[in-house]
C-alpha cells in the first residue's frame, strides 16, 4: 500500500511531536513535514497515495503546522478516497464529521500542561515514556489489518496518560474490505 505521512514540523523539529517520527522510521513511506508545502503538493501527494498517516498538533477541524496551509475541511473529499489515520487532539471531532475511514485519537496527552488541563499530575519522564511506548508500537503495527484492537491491547500500563490516551484511540471501518482488496494494498490480516 503506498503510504503518504503527513506530519508538519516547524520548525524542523518540534519537540513535542518529534516522537511520531518513531511511527514511520524504517518504512518506505513518502513523508511531508516541510511547513512551506502548498495546497496543491498536499492534494497532488494524497491523490498518489491508498493510505494517508496525520499527525502533529490539531484541533477538532484539523491539523496544524502548515504556514501557508491549513490542513482543514478542504482535504475531506480526497480524504474520503483513502485509509486515514489520524494522530493529533481530537482528530475524532474532525474523522466523524467528514465520515473518514479508519483509525484516529481523541484528545491525546503529550505534554505536562497537556495532563495538568486534565487533572493528571505527572512528570514529563512518564509522559515521554506514554509517547515512545505509543509510537513504538504504532510502527510496529503500522501495516497491520487489525491495527486498532493491537494497539489497544498493548499500549497499557499503570502510568495514567496511558490509559487516558488509550481511552481516546478509535476506530471506524465503514467498509468491508474484500480479500482481493487486501491482497492489493498488502495488509497483513492478524487473527
């Protein structure tokens, strides 16, 4: 299946998403994180691709991180044509809104002030340990059929933005994905 990560950075690190780069490392994925990407290069890269992976900063009409761009309600239609995932605060708003298929977050705990909002009073060494455990599984599971109920099952633990987060992990699979289907876009079907 050919895969477009779309993970806006600016500038070119962002120390509060960098560990979503764990998701793609090693994969033979086309990738976006420049800021200065136009309209057209994101609509010409999505209409290239079978799966669109999102991720970065957003809200609930969506993601942020392009200065000339806003990743937004202009994209649904080309979106509507694709696998999505969708990592970023309430992505769930913006993939329920626009009937997207696939897997998304709601409200995602990276950051200190992020947890304080929610009343979780933790260390950013526990919240960094949430973050990796997350992304490291994420690319392990990433070509995975059943990704939703793998990282559900194993992104667990006692630290409490664990299981905040994983409360918030989602799934909407609309579509009945047939073998031949399968077989095309290279899934592998776990049991």
């Amino acid at each position: 299946m050919k895969t477009l990560i779309i993970h806006p950075s600016d500038p070119p690190s962002d120390p509060s998403t960098d560990f979503l780069k764990e998701i793609y490392r090693d994969k033979n994925f086309t990738v976006i994180n420049d800021p200065l990407t136009t309209e057209r290069e994101l609509k010409k890269q999505i209409n290239n691709h079978d799966r669109i992976i999102m991720m970065g900063h957003g809200w609930s009409g969506g993601l942020f991180g392009f200065c000339n761009t806003r990743f937004d309600m202009r994209f649904v239609p080309l979106l509507r044509e694709k696998l999505c995932v969708c990592i970023w605060c309430n992505a769930d708003e913006f993939f329920k809104r626009h009937n997207l298929i696939g897997f998304y977050t709601g409200m995602f705990i990276s950051e200190v002030k992020e947890a304080s909002y929610f009343g979780i009073k933790i260390t950013q060494e526990k919240i960094d340990y949430s973050n990796n455990l997350f992304a490291t599984l994420m690319n392990q599971y990433i070509n995975y059929f059943h990704i939703f109920d793998l990282i559900k099952e194993s992104y667990v633990g006692d630290c409490p933005v664990i299981r905040f987060n994983n409360e918030r992990l989602y799934e909407d699979s609309n579509v009945d994905f047939d073998d031949d289907y399968r077989d095309d876009i290279n899934l592998i079907q776990v049991i």
